[in-house]
C-alpha cells in the first residue's frame, strides 16, 4: 500500500502538492477560530453544595444540614469522593466525580438525590448547587474604590452587586461574579427592646408587619369602562425609609403604633462575613468566573468591552481598577514564548539542513514538513475540539525538530541516490523517476516503523488519569498526530516535490557533499574502525556508564510539577481562628501597605473572610492577597521581600503561592499546600491534639515551610442551654425560645423589596447597641405564650465556651488537615519520606488512621502509571523490532539505545537543576560549603524520557536495517556492511539528531520563562538524551553488530534473521528490494 502511495504521488505530484496548499490554508484560516486557553480543560467533574445556615456553630451545622446531604450523595454512580467543611452558619459538600464523567448528569444525579432532603433540613435552610466553574476559571479580578471618599462603601457595594455583576453576567461564557467588601445594603428594622416591652410587642410582632410594609398585589382590572380595558395597579412598594417607618404594627391603648415607633429604620450594611482593599483602601472586588469550556481569550475581551462600557455609568467619585488580576497577562505571555521557541526552533533546522545538504531545493523539499505536519496536527486537534494551549503547543514545540526526520531520511536518500545514478556512464542511467521511486521505497520501511515506536512509547501519557492526564494528555496528542503528518508528508508531498524540483541537481554528476559532510565522514571513518577493533572495552565502557548514571539518577529528588511563573503571588493571612472580621481587617491592612511599598510590587489586593456566594469556606481569620509584580522586575527578587515582610509578623500564620498553582492543589487535597496530611477519626479533641503534635514535628522537619495546622480549632462562644423545668414554668419550650434569641441576633428576612434592577431585603433584629456583649444576650427578653416577660438568664444557662471553628469530613469520616509546602532546596518526594517518618508513628500512637494528598499523591500515581506502562510498552517494541528483523539479537542490539539515551537525559537533569554547579558538586562529595542540592525529576521530566526513548530507538533502526539491506541486496561482508552503513547513515542519523536536539534548545533556553515551566524540563531530558544517545549510538551499536554477527558469511544473511538467502526475496528486514516500478505502480 506504501508502495502505491510513493507512486500515486510521484504520478500526480502537482495534484498532491496542490492539496497540501489548501490543507496549509484551511488551518491557517481556522487557526484564529480555535479556543485559546492557559491549560488544558482541568476541570474535575465536581458537584459544589452549599447551604447558608443562620447563625449555627460548626457542630450544629455538621449534625443537622452537611450529615443528611452526604447522606443523600453517597452512592451516587461515579461518584469518588465526598468531602465536606461544616463551619460557623455555612455548609460546603463536594461530591467529586470519576474524571471523565459527563458534568451536566453529575448535576442531574445530585440534584434528584437533594430534591427530596429539604423537609430534612432546618427552617429556613436550603441546599443549593452552585454555578458550574471550571478550576482556573478566575478570569479576572476587578476592583471599585473610592480614593476621595466620595461614594459610600454602602453605594459602592449596592453598584457592583446590582449593577456592574447584573451587567457582567449578561457576557456569554460568565459563569458567576462574586462580589466582598463595601456594604451590601438592606433596610434593617433594629427593634429596640424596651419599646417593644412598652407597647407589648414581640420581634416575631414587628417581623409580621415589615412583611407588610411591601405587597406586589394585583388589582385586576374594568373589563370595559367607556370602551376601555383599564388595568388596576396598586401602588404598595417600598420606596423609602419612611415607607418602612410608617408601617402599622398593631393598635396599642387606641392609639396605632408604627414600626417607627418601636425600631429604627435605616439603609445600612449587612452584617458581613468578608471584606476588600484595593492598595490598602476599601474596596470592593469582584472575582469573574468563566465556565467551564468557554475560550479565556475571548471572553476577556468580552469583558473589557463590557467594562469600558460600564465606566459611563460609575458613581461619580468610584474608580474601576480592571487589571487588578487578568489570567490573559498569563496566556499571552505563555503562548507569545512557546511561539517564539517554535519560530527559533524552525530557523534552527533550516540552518543545519542548509549546512548538511548544502542544496536550496532540498533544504525547501525537507522544510515543507514544518508547515504541513503543524497544519494537520492543529486540524485534527480542530476537530476533536482542544484548545491552543501551553501543553498543545508545548507537544508541537517539543516534535518540531523531529517533524523534519522523515522528510530528512528521505531527501537524503533520493538525493544521494540521484547522484550516484548521475555519476553513471550514460548508458547505465535509470530513469529520474524510478530512481526518486526506488530511493523512497529503500527507506520507507525503515522510516514507517521507527514512527509507529515513537507513537507507541507515548501510549502511556495517553493513560495517565487525574490532573496528570489533564495537563500531558493534550500534549501527547499533539506529538503523536503531528509526528503521523511528518510520516504522511514524507511519503507523498516529500517525493512529489523532488520529482518536481529535483531535475536539475540529478543532471549533474559533480554535484558533490557538503564541506561539512566530508569532514564528518572523515572524523567519523576512524572512529567506526576503532571501535569495531575495540569492541569489548567500548561495550564494557557503556555499561559502566548506563550503571553508574541509574544509581546516580536513584539519589534524585521527585516532584510533581516545575514551579510556574505567573506574575502575582497569592499571600495567605491566617489570624488566630475566632478573630473577629475587624480585627483580622486590621492586621490584614497593616501588612498589605508593607506589601505594596515593595519595589516592584505593581499593586496588591486583598480579600479577608468570605464572600456570600464563595465556594470556600473561610472565616473572618483569614486573608487573601493577590500580590502582581511589575513587568521586568525578578520575580525571584520580590518573593524574597514578601517573605521578610512576612517574618516578622507575631501570631499570623502565613503561606506564599500563585493564583492558578494554589488552585490546582485544591483540586488535588481541598488546600492551597503542596502536601496535606489527613488524619481520619470521629473524636474531634484528639483529631485536634494529633493535628497539634504533627505540626509540631513538621515545624521541625527540615525542608518544611507554611506548616498550617489551625484550621480546624477550638474558639470561642456563648452557648445557650436552656433548662427545660423553668422555660416550662414561664410557658415556653425550647423552639419558641430558640427562634426568639435567633431573630435577635441574627435576624429574620421579612420580605424583599425590587427597585428597579436593585433588590433589598427588610431585615429584622435587635438594634446593634442591644446585642453587643454577652450580658445584653442574658438579659434579653423573652415573651412566653402567656404574655409573660422573662430574662434568658432565667430560662438559660449562658457562658462562654470553647467550640470548634470548622469540621471537616472526606468520605463520611471526619478529618484534620495538615498542610505544608517544600522549602527552596528541598524537594517533593525526598520532603515527603522525610515526613512520613516523622507523622507515621505520632498517628499509629493513638490508633488514627494517616494519608497523604496533594501533590505528592498525584507525583506518585503518575509515576506508577508511566512507569508499568513503560515496562509494557518496552516489551512490545523488543517484540515488534524481533518480528521485524526477524532476529532477537538484532532487536537487542536496537533496545540498546534506550540505556545510552537514559545516560544524557540523567546528566542534563543534574547540570541544570542549580545555577552553582561547581559548589553543588562539591557538596555532592562533601566537600562544598553549601550543602547538597539534589536534582528533581518532575512528572515533565518523565514524559520527556518518554520522549526521549522513541527517538533513540529510531536511530538504531536506521543503522541495523541498512546493514542487513547492505549484506542481503548488495552482498556485503558483515564488516564492509558495517563501515558503509554507518558511513551513509552517519548524516542523516546525525541531521535528525541535531534537528531534534537543537530545535529544543530555545525551550531550554526559555527555562522558567511562563508557557515553558511545563515544557523546558521535558526539553532538558530529551536534548541531553539525543546527545549521548546518538554519539554512542554511532559507536556501540557498530561494535555491537560486529561482536554478534562477526565471523558470519559475507555473502549470506546471519542466520539469526531465520530465514535462507533464497527466501529473502519475499521477507525484507524493513525496506522493499529497489526495482523498477510497474505499470500498474503509475510510473
């Protein structure tokens, strides 16, 4: 079949070329039309629940409203994991799905399960699914302000809710905006107890007649008053204040009594659970949220617009800061530089095919690759519907110098072929197009398989499940197409180019190789010989090397993913759990002017607490600041002042991270942290007295950093219980109670007032200054059904308390937290020994159970799936080689190139993990005045092995099927076929090579640079394994021949291929016997 496409191409070259110019246009038409995103779609099919649950300690809010809903979810299909936090008044189960699972029937599913659960859950709460997010779905972060003062916080607050996130949410693609700070308005009614004892009223008196201060009530309409219809609109709305004010509550002594009489009713702010700065001012920040799915790229221009749009329309005096985060600065950078690594990759192999070929028309025929294979690789990734993102991207930048290796192998053949047919006495000369044909042919079989091993080794990143998958599948699938175009390519447009351009330069037979081509030969000519002389201390010499770099590679560090270089920090603020928001605002404040007086800091904002609609649960302790750092300034630089910034902060628990890295450990362990130590029990005290311990020990462990352990705590508060003798005596019970302490404090909704686009709710409550200590909750009033008043502190015991803060809970077991992050020297896997040894035997103590998330956990599973995929796919290739060559030693011989390979990708790893390589090796052998840095191999470095191994074999296969060609179709002796194959595979063998090692060395040089953190340590591998791979390549694998076939016929095939010099005829190795096409071929 290969056969007649080499020739339908030769036959119809204009036709072929023709078609490859409207695929070329096709793609660069559809090119702008593709999603653009940061990463891969990482999303995690996740179902978010929450439930707001009016004032209940987290104990209560665990027993009553987060048990029933995992209740209900367990055992949905699909369903991996449940995971819950029950804090004060909120409740947030996730019910984690397999990946893969369809998100809108994990939506069905839960929401068929919580239909029937509100009966089970207190008055007034409600389980609610929440929007549909993708994980690094914060787009943007915006920010109002008002620098002079001149807009309230309570307008600034009113706009952005109403008005700004109304408008936002009308953009397509916006999944949630999420608004903290400001004063979110509501008309309260603060009763004030003594007049409502005057005029024997109850809140429950005064929440009844707010209800009916506002109607929406129709009033129907004449059917037919002068031949008119006439509707009937009753004006009942709230409009004001005073309309409120005015409201009658009951008639008292003849006299009517107004809520104004017994309340004061304001506009004011709600009671708050967060709040903002923008620079240390007040502020209101709203986080914009895409869905899942929806291009990044376009949607934020679709934002801005809207934003520009919406500046008319500012309160006068407010500010609108739109650049406080944008994810785009992220993207566009990224992709601008695996760009500009691809178009310097490019240049680069266009100057060594000139330099090796020295011939214009070849170096085109060969460069024609490029555009054609990234053409059909960004169709197909077009029709499967991906993204252009770092990792697609990544996969063509990481293919690009080998997209060329087809092509190569096959120019250089035709053209070596053409030349040889042209130094020729006439009468000898074959025709131009059966030579072009037949040099094809000689190859292909060659060419074809070395690909299909190249596609196979990379089945096992097709495999690797969870986040892993989701960053380097896309990745391997782009390699693997744009390899199959380069494969494509070469067998049709590559011939019929050369049938096309090629005419001139087979005319002339004096057309010779390259200067640098002869010198090679030259150089490499003794080298060969040398090593066929000496092939025992030469196969010797690799084995020592290979054994010596595996135990070197063994004293490696592991991570699971590079740190990325995104542009702004995320600092955490933890004030002692039970601070109050004002208190927390206050420290949080202090610290962020200190962050944005740090040179190079571009602007600092900050969230602390919770926002009403965030899906995280954090209480007023805690802080968030997004910390963006000027364009040009080291990043290194500024985290080295925020970390001193940070050091002397008594009493504040704090942890430095980026946006979307911090989100992507969420995913991972429910923390911002790199490793999260869960301990599993019910006793709540002991959970927290292991948590304490394991703190204490990792606060000790060298390597640790940001050991956060203060999450779940006791804090303080004042517990209610009553006593059920005396509410009896006074007519009460424990609900009416309950509910009448619940109004006051924490307020009751009467009604919802629409004004326009602007809703307000009318709350009820004791005014402030009545509900301010714990002494005005004991003499509170209570109203028993007799009409009787009666103090709390008479019905109720009220002290003050020690309560948790927060419960956890993972798969219907309750939990502790412990996290930490990896200290800069340290590293992942060596960190996380160190700790288990440490956390082990304090857990085991007490009879708990302990495991270990984040990444580490995903670093571990990838590695297995990598590695026993590996294994197998190593298996398969040493079969296939076997069935190929027909000769076990031969397959051998090429599965040899895979140690030498590991040698330079082990090496590389080691020169490039620190930029003191002098010290570090020093201090490797204990001599150095620093101590010992060990190199990381990250997942990216594993898929570069990967990488790495199907490029290595390929050249095996060029030098060990063209010695049997060489012995079986020419005659040669086994040492005559070894001295010219190598010879005349030495060039294209080493122009792939340095295609591939050279086309990667702009992504090595892009090093830490954003878009290359995933890809440069994959780079690395790759570069330094061609490296020594294909210089002992052209050593080893000529002495190894020599010592397994030495001695053989030379004018028979070794016996260990099977098969007899008669039968060979019908069983090449791996290319077809040069012949003159037939007919029915078409030429």
């Amino acid at each position: 079949m290969l056969r007649r496409l080499i020739g339908f191409s030769l036959d119809h070259a204009g036709f072929v070329i023709a078609a490859a110019i409207l695929l070329v246009g096709f793609a660069v038409y559809q090119l702008p039309r593709m999603p653009v995103d940061v990463f891969p779609e990482l999303n995690a099919p996740t179902v978010v629940i929450m439930s707001e649950a009016g004032g209940r300690a987290a104990d209560e809010v665990e027993r009553e409203v987060t048990l029933p809903i995992e209740s209900a979810v367990n055992g949905i299909p699909g369903v991996r994991r449940v995971r819950s936090s029950s804090a004060i008044s909120l409740s947030i189960v996730w019910v984690e799905f397999d990946w893969g699972e369809d998100l809108v029937r994990a939506r069905q599913m839960v929401a068929e399960r919580l239909s029937g659960l509100e009966e089970g859950l207190p008055k007034g709460v409600h389980a609610e699914i929440a929007p549909v997010t993708s994980v690094t779905g914060e787009i943007m972060l915006i920010s109002l302000s008002s620098p002079t003062g001149k807009v309230s916080e309570l307008e600034l607050r009113a706009y952005a809710e109403y008005d700004l996130s109304k408008l936002l949410l009308s953009v397509p693609g916006i999944a949630q905006v999420v608004a903290i700070g400001g004063e979110l308005p509501e008309y309260q009614v603060n009763a004030d107890p003594a007049r409502l004892l005057l005029h024997d009223l109850t809140l429950q008196d005064v929440a009844d007649a707010a209800a009916k201060a506002h109607s929406t009530a129709t009033g129907g309409y004449i059917a037919n008053y002068q031949g008119l219809e006439l509707p009937i609109r009753q004006q009942a709305r709230v409009e004001s204040v005073d309309d409120i004010k005015g409201t009658l509550v009951k008639y008292h002594d003849g006299a009517p009594v107004t809520l104004g009489d017994v309340a004061d009713v304001v506009l004011a702010g709600a009671p708050k659970r967060g709040t903002a700065a923008d620079h240390a001012r007040p502020a209101v920040v709203l986080s914009i949220q895409k869905s899942p799915g929806t291009n990044t790229m376009e949607l934020t221009n679709a934002v801005v617009a809207t934003l520009e749009k919406a500046r008319a329309t500012l309160p006068e005096g407010a500010v609108l800061n739109d650049h406080v985060f944008r994810q785009t600065d992220f993207i566009q950078l990224s992709l601008d530089n695996v760009i500009t690594v691809l178009r310097d990759a490019a240049i680069i192999v266009a100057i060594i095919l000139v330099l090796f070929l020295l011939n214009v028309r070849t170096t085109f025929i060969t460069l024609t690759a490029l555009p054609l294979s990234l053409a059909v690789s960004l169709l197909i990734l077009w029709l499967w519907d991906m993204s252009i993102n770092v990792m697609t991207l990544g996969g063509l930048a990481v293919a690009i110098g080998e997209l060329v290796d087809d092509a190569i192998i096959d120019v250089e053949n035709v053209f070596r072929r053409l030349r040889e047919n042209a130094a020729l006495p006439p009468e000898q000369r074959r025709g131009f197009v059966p030579v072009i044909f037949d040099a094809s042919n000689e190859i292909r079989g060659s060419v074809v398989f070395a690909t299909v091993i190249i596609v196979i080794v990379f089945v096992p990143l097709l495999f690797l499940e969870g986040l892993e998958g989701r960053f380097f599948q896309p990745l391997g699938i782009a390699y693997i197409t744009s390899i199959l175009a380069s494969l494509i390519v070469a067998l049709t447009v590559t011939p019929a180019l050369c049938r096309l351009l090629l005419k001139k330069t087979s005319a002339g037979a004096n057309h010779g190789e390259s200067f640098l081509v002869r010198w090679l030969k030259r150089v490499y000519r003794p080298a060969l010989k040398g090593a066929i002389k000496l092939r025992w201390p030469v196969m010797i010499g690799a084995l020592v090397a290979t054994s010596a770099s595996l135990w070197f590679g063994n004293t490696f560090g592991t991570s699971f993913l590079p740190e990325f270089n995104e542009g702004t920090f995320t600092v955490f603020l933890m004030a002692p759990p039970g601070t109050s928001l004002d208190e927390s605002n206050r420290l949080a404040y202090g610290v962020e002017r200190r962050l944005a007086q740090i040179e190079g800091v571009k602007h600092v904002v900050r969230r602390t607490g919770r926002a009403e609609r965030d899906q995280h649960a954090e209480p007023a302790s805690s802080s968030e600041a997004e910390v963006a750092v000027k364009p040009g300034y080291s990043k290194e630089a500024v985290r080295k002042e925020i970390d001193k910034v940070l050091a002397d902060i008594p009493g504040i628990t704090t942890m430095v991270g980026q946006p979307i890295e911090h989100r992507l450990s969420h995913i991972l362990s429910g923390t911002p942290a790199a490793i999260a130590i869960n301990v599993y029990g019910e006793d709540l005290d002991k959970l927290r007295s292991i948590a304490k311990e394991v703190e204490t020990a990792l606060k000790a462990t060298p390597g640790t950093r940001d050991v956060n352990a203060n999450r779940e705590v006791m804090v303080t508060t004042l517990p209610v219980r009553y006593r059920i003798a005396d509410l009896t005596r006074w007519g009460l019970d424990r609900e009416t109670a309950a509910e009448q302490v619940q109004m006051a404090w924490y307020g009751e909704q009467a009604v919802v007032v629409n004004q326009g686009k602007r809703r307000y709710d009318i709350t009820v409550r004791l005014a402030p200054e009545f509900r301010a200590t714990p002494s005005d909750l004991k003499d509170f009033m209570l109203r028993g059904k007799g009409g009787a008043h009666v103090r709390l502190s008479e019905v109720a015991d009220v002290g003050i308390e020690r309560a948790s803060n927060l419960i956890a809970r993972d798969n219907m077991s309750r939990k502790a937290i412990i996290s930490c992050n990896v200290a800069a020297g340290f590293n992942l896997g060596h960190l996380v020994e160190a700790v288990k040894a440490k956390v082990d035997p304090i857990v085991a103590n007490h009879g708990y159970i302990v495991t270990y998330g984040g990444q580490f956990e995903a670093q571990a599973s990838a590695s297995k799936t990598i590695m026993v995929m590996g294994a197998g796919v190593i298996v398969v290739i040493f079969l296939l080689l076997m069935f190929a060559f027909n000769s076990g030693k031969a397959a051998l011989l090429v599965m040899v190139n895979l140690p030498l390979a590991l040698i330079g990708g082990i090496v590389a790893i080691y020169l490039t993990a620190t930029d003191d390589l002098v010290g570090n090796t020093l201090a490797l052998f204990g001599a150095g005045e620093k101590p010992y840095v060990a190199p990381v191999i990250s997942i990216a470095s594993m898929v570069g092995f990967v990488t790495l191994f199907g490029i290595a074999v390929r050249n095996g296969i060029l030098l060990v099927n063209h010695y049997q060609h060489l012995v079986k179709f020419e005659g040669k002796s086994i040492r005559e076929a070894i001295i010219q194959g190598s010879e005349e595979r030495l060039i294209p063998i080493l122009m792939t090579a340095l295609t591939a090692v050279l086309g990667l060395a702009p992504l090595v040089m892009a090093a830490g640079e954003p878009g290359s953190e995933l890809l440069a340590p994959l780079a690395v591998v790759v570069l330094g394994g061609l490296v020594t791979s294909t210089f002992l390549n052209l050593i080893v694998v000529p002495a190894g021949y020599w010592m397994l076939f030495a001695g053989k016929d030379s004018t028979t095939t070794p016996p260990e291929q099977g098969v007899s010099a008669d039968s060979q005829a019908t069983q090449p190795p791996l290319a077809s016997e040069p012949t003159e096409p037939t007919q029915g071929e078409g030429i």
